[in-house]
C-alpha cells in the first residue's frame, strides 16, 4: 500500500517535472521569436529612417 502510493507520487513528481520542461522551451522559443520580431522591425525602422535621410541629405549637399 506504501509502495504503491510512493510510485504514485514519483510518477506523479515526473510528469510535473516533464510539464516544467516542456514549458520551460516553450517560453524560451517564444522569447527568441519576440527577439528575433523585434529585430527585424527596428532593422526596417533604420532602414526606413536612413532612406528619408538620404532624401534630405542629397538636396542639402547640393546648396553648397
């Protein structure tokens, strides 16, 4: 009966632990996902901004 109800609990200990990991690569992936997003947003954001200052820069160098 004691046996029993320790196997019980460590099976149930294991699957918890399981769950914990599986979780545990979830929220990693996710968290280089949202990184990875963020990245190639600001990366665009830049580029985006470098154009417009290209335009801004072409016509003022020309003045001098």
């Amino acid at each position: 009966m004691e046996y029993e109800k320790f196997q019980e609990l460590q099976a149930k200990s294991q699957r918890m632990q399981e769950d914990y990991d599986h979780q545990l690569a979830e929220m990693e992936e996710k968290r280089v996902r949202a990184l990875q997003d963020i990245t190639v947003y600001y990366e665009n954001k830049l580029q985006d901004l470098n154009a417009k200052l290209e335009q801004v820069s072409i016509p003022y160098c020309l003045t001098y």
